[in-house]
C-alpha cells in the first residue's frame, strides 16, 4: 500500500469541502464500486471509506481545491482500510478470484485507485493517477509533485521481482526533486520522504554481479546482494536519470553516473569493501549518512552491516579484485576519508 497520506494543513482543508458528495445516494457506490464493497465485507467502516470516497471522487463533486483535497484524505482513508482486506478477498475459501481480476482493474481505474499485484495474483490496493484534468484545474503546484510522487509509488508496488523495473523510482525521484526544488516548505516534502529515500537508495545499490553460462553480467539491487531472487534488477532506470528527464535534470546524474561508468560487483564470496570512516548503529543512521553523500554529489554505494557496525560503502568487489585498489585511490581523491575492509556474506 501507498505510504502517502494527506498532511495535516492539506487534511483540515479538505475537511472545509462543501463538495456536492455529501447529496450522493448510497447507490452511487454499489454502482460504481461493487468489487471494492465485496471486499469490504462486513467491515462497516470500510464500506463507508468506499461510498464517502466514490461520492467525493466524481466530476460534478470535484469543482474547488477543496473538493479535491477532501477526495484525496477520502482516498488514503479507503486504501487504509481495504488494502489488509485484498489479499484475503482474491483467496477466497472457493479458490483465488481470477475471473474478477479484470473487473476489479477496471473498477479502480475509474477511482485513481490501483490493485497491488504479482503474478496475476491480487495482494493489496494504492492509489492510481487522477482522472484527466482534475489536477491542473484544481490543485496547488505542491500538490501536483505530490500527486506525481505517489502515482509513481503506486505504480511501483507489487511485482514478484520488485527491482526488475524501476522506472516508477525515477518518477519518483524526479517528482521528489521538483517538490524540494520548487516548494521547499511545502509539508509533502515531508510526506514522501520516506519513500523518496528509499528509492534514491535503491538505486544507489545497483551494482553488476557475474553468473556462470551469462555472456554479460548481471545488474542486481542491494548492497553486496547476488542472489537472484528477489534482487534481480536492471541498469535502464539509473541510465534513465543520468541522461536527465525534463526541464531541470536530476541533482543526482553526477552521482549516478559515476556509480554506473564503475558499477560495484558481488559474486556471493568474500569482497574486498571500501567503506567510508566510521560506524554507525543502525541502519537508518547509514542510510541517512548515504543520502547526505549523495545530496553532495558523491558517488556512494549505499549501507551495509558489516561485523557489528553499519558502513556507508563507497564501493566493492571480489576480494582480490584490483579494482578494489583503485577505487580506494579515486575516493581518496576525492576527498573522502575511507578504508579498505572484508565483509563475508552471511557473517552479519
């Protein structure tokens, strides 16, 4: 499920909408939304989330900013509640609901909503674009990055190989620039921060791993990670935000460029890391110490647990490897202070 909600200012405005939602029959939902109330079930406060939602998410009801803002809080509401409830529904106790999977991606088409799937198998529910036009009629510029922002996440979520497309983490690093750029103050920055992170640092991990009977090496995600499963990835995306999309570019091409002109490498034995100075104790400490990396625009590879502290690793490869030895050398000469370490996969 999305990890977006509506911050709190945009909330208490949407809560001020005199949308026309509030004169919708009940029928409107069972109408438009019938799926959606199954899987609410016996939930009444679910089968509420659907019909305040699916009343409040209409042309004739969308007319004021905050007729919008309203539609949106309404939208989280509803992914809040039916998303736990999804995976439950497509299993059902007479076998796995196949045959509703069209209806069901029709039905949340139509809401700017999305199911969350792998495999054709139905696992959740987040958000989808908004009908054409709403947005740029009714919605704040701040809003529109947002909006831009988690559409990208939704579209991302699901997969059984989570990182063989990573296009959805461009847009949203992209999306994510133009919030901060743009609107620095604006509280959406806060909102997608999380999600923001974790998408820089998704591809910060991308490094190239070496697979007996594979004429080229393979690009996997994750720090120091060779297992195919589930880390099978792609470069297309990182080349994607290197080469820039729109107007301004990304801050991070430079970073990112370097990262892929010398991709770390794993091959599931012993590699010979250079990691930054210093340790930290948690993984989040690392991470937010790799994304101040990068926001400086050094190519950092991201963290990784290695004896009992975490690292922020600048790069890594077979131990032995000379390129190991180089790489010290060009983070030396850039500036950083780093050291030449072991990590053994498996030893955390």
């Amino acid at each position: 499920m999305t990890r977006l909600l509506l911050p709190l200012a945009a909330l208490a405005l949407a809560l001020t909408g005199t949308a026309s939602a509030q004169d919708c029959s009940p029928s409107v939902a069972e109408q438009r939304a019938p799926i959606l109330l199954q899987i609410a079930g016996d939930d009444p406060a679910a089968a509420e989330a659907v019909r305040a939602y699916v009343c409040a998410y209409r042309a004739d009801a969308l007319t004021t900013s905050a007729d919008l803002f309203r539609a949106i809080a309404l939208r989280d509401t509803l992914v809040s509640r039916l998303d736990p409830r999804v995976e439950g529904w497509f299993f059902s106790d007479e076998g796995e609901r196949y045959d509703a999977a069209e209806a069901l991606y029709a039905e949340t088409e139509a809401l700017a909503l999305r199911p969350v799937q792998a495999e054709g198998m139905i696992f959740g529910l987040t958000v989808g674009p908004l009908m054409d036009g709403v947005a740029t009629v009714l919605a704040p510029a701040d809003l529109i990055h947002y909006l831009d922002f988690a559409d990208a996440e939704g579209e991302g979520a699901g997969s059984e190989y989570p990182f063989s497309w990573l296009d959805p983490e461009v847009r949203m690093i992209l999306a994510g620039e133009a919030l901060r750029r743009d609107f620095p103050a604006s509280p959406y920055v806060g909102a997608t921060q999380a999600a923001f992170a974790e998408a820089l640092l998704t591809l910060a991990s991308l490094h190239t791993v070496r697979i007996e009977g594979w004429d080229e090496p393979q690009w996997f995600a994750g720090v120091g990670t060779s297992e195919f499963y589930p880390w099978a990835a792609e470069r297309e995306a990182l080349q994607a935000l290197v080469d820039g999309a729109g107007e301004h570019g990304s801050r991070y091409a430079a970073p990112f460029a370097a990262l892929l002109a010398n991709p770390s490498e794993a091959d599931g034995g012993p590699l010979a890391v250079v990691a930054l100075a210093g340790e930290w104790g948690s993984h989040e400490d690392a991470a937010a110490r790799t994304l101040a990396h990068l926001d400086a625009g050094q190519d950092v590879a991201g963290p990784l647990l290695i004896g009992d502290g975490w690292r922020v690793v600048y790069r890594y490869f077979p131990a032995g490897d000379a390129r190991a030895g180089a790489a010290l050398s060009t983070a030396e000469a850039a500036g950083l202070a780093v050291e030449l370490v072991t990590y053994t996969p498996g030893s955390e």
